[in-house]
C-alpha cells in the first residue's frame, strides 16, 4: 500500500478537486484505490456523488464513539473513499485535533486495519499546515504533492514547502501547478521560473483551468464522468501515470 499526500501551497489552490481526480484517474488506469478525505471541510464527497447532507465520516464517527469503518463510501463511478464527515461543533473539532495530536499514527493504523490490496494507492486530500490532520498523512505519505496555482504567492509558498519537505527522512515532495492559464503573461513566467528552478521537483504534467470541472462538481461527479474528452480529464489521466511512475522510482509498484 502506498500514500500519496495532497496538500495546497495556499488557500483555494484545488487541492480537494486534484485529490479526488488523481483518485478517479487511478481508479479509471484499473489501480486498486482508497481516496481518504482529512480536511474537516469534508468537501471531497461532493465530486464524488455523495449526499451534500449525509454526515457520516471517520471524524464524526470517532467524536461520536462510533465505528469509523462504516463511514466508508463507493462512489457511482467505483471509486471506494473515506469522507471526514460534519461535525457538530468547533469544540467537537478542537477536541478530534487533540486526539489527533496525541494519536499520531492512528491513520496508518487505521489504513492497516482495512482489508485491501496490497498494491492500494492511498489518496489523501489534506487541510493546509500546520494541522494535526495533515501531519496524519505525512507521518505515513510516500509522496507529496503540493498543488499551487502560478500565480507570486503561491510560488513563494510552494518552494518553500517543497525545500523543507524534501529534508532526509521525509517523502518527496513535488509540486503540481493547477488552473493553469497560458493565455496570461504571469503564469507563463512563473512556469519558466519553477521548471529552471525546481525542474526536478516539477511534475510535468500541468493541470490548465477547465470549465468542466466546475460543471461536472456542480453534478457531483468528476471530469472523468462529466466530460471524458475534455482536456482536463486528459490532464488528470496524465497526472495519474505519472504518479504510478513516481510511487514506482520511489520503491513502489
């Protein structure tokens, strides 16, 4: 089993639509997959057809004493997930935070637990650092992959994070650049500075602004349902062979 991180150089940069399109893309390439919502937005769900007022989650089921296992989720598509589910109160949040904190393998135990394939990829959309949720999946990630948009914060943000994941020990950290614009002057500059900069942890795969995405969320569905031809469900099938052969260099399958 291997996990695959997703985390956002800043607010709003789609880490919650990569995850659930690497997710689906990976499912489409015929690859056994666990998408695993640990964002307390919960909003993962929604590309993949669950009810906007269905609760259920691991988080609410752990603040509620139930058992998080039944939480589990299979989209329309096929695609198996684990919502984090809706809260009932900050305080509710606050005190799942503390448990998190002081539980700090519990997802790779919890992974463990599931019966699965062994060769499962495990996609993880995560909340901005610092957050007890997040360091979750990057106690047990195997890449990392932050989503930026090319815009100058997200450049400042993004290399930082990439250099300071990419420490000894840690999992590789690489950056994806998302709503992607040629038409516009800066992000074709700041595309030229990360690729000269920070070529070797670039992912080449670029993910450019597509309509469709929006359209097929709205239907809660992904591209690769909504809009198979459309570029972006190109893209994301592209980002999708290029994570197998990253997980692969990596020591994966």
């Amino acid at each position: 089993m291997k996990t695959v991180a997703i985390i956002g150089a800043n607010g709003g940069a789609g880490v919650t639509t990569v995850a659930a399109h690497l997710a689906a893309g990976l499912f489409a390439a015929g690859r056994s997959v666990l998408a695993v919502d640990v964002n307390p937005d919960n909003l993962m769900r929604l590309h993949l057809g669950m009810a906007w007022d269905d609760p259920r989650g691991f988080g609410q089921a752990l603040a509620a004493g139930t058992d998080w296992h039944e939480a589990a989720y299979r989209s329309a598509a096929g695609v198996d997930f684990l919502p984090f589910g809706d809260l009932a109160s900050d305080a509710e949040l606050t005190r799942l935070g503390d448990y998190m904190t002081s539980h700090p393998q519990w997802l790779r135990s919890a992974l463990a637990s599931l019966t699965l394939p062994g060769e499962t990829i495990v996609v993880c959309d995560c909340p901005r650092l610092p957050s007890p949720f997040a360091a979750q999946v990057l106690a047990t990630a195997d890449l990392v992959l932050v989503v930026m948009e090319p815009d100058p914060i997200s450049y400042a943000v993004a290399t930082r994070m990439a250099a300071r994941a990419n420490a000894p020990g840690r999992p590789p950290a690489l950056l994806l650049l998302n709503q992607f614009e040629p038409a516009r002057a800066l992000h074709r500059d700041i595309t030229v500075l990360l690729r000269s900069a920070f070529r070797a942890s670039m992912s080449p795969v670029a993910i450019h602004r597509d309509a469709y995405v929006g359209e097929a969320l709205g239907c809660k569905q992904t591209v690769f349902e909504f809009a198979p031809p459309s570029q972006a469900a190109h893209e994301f099938a592209a980002l999708s062979t290029w994570v197998l052969t990253r997980l692969a260099l990596a020591g994966g399958q």
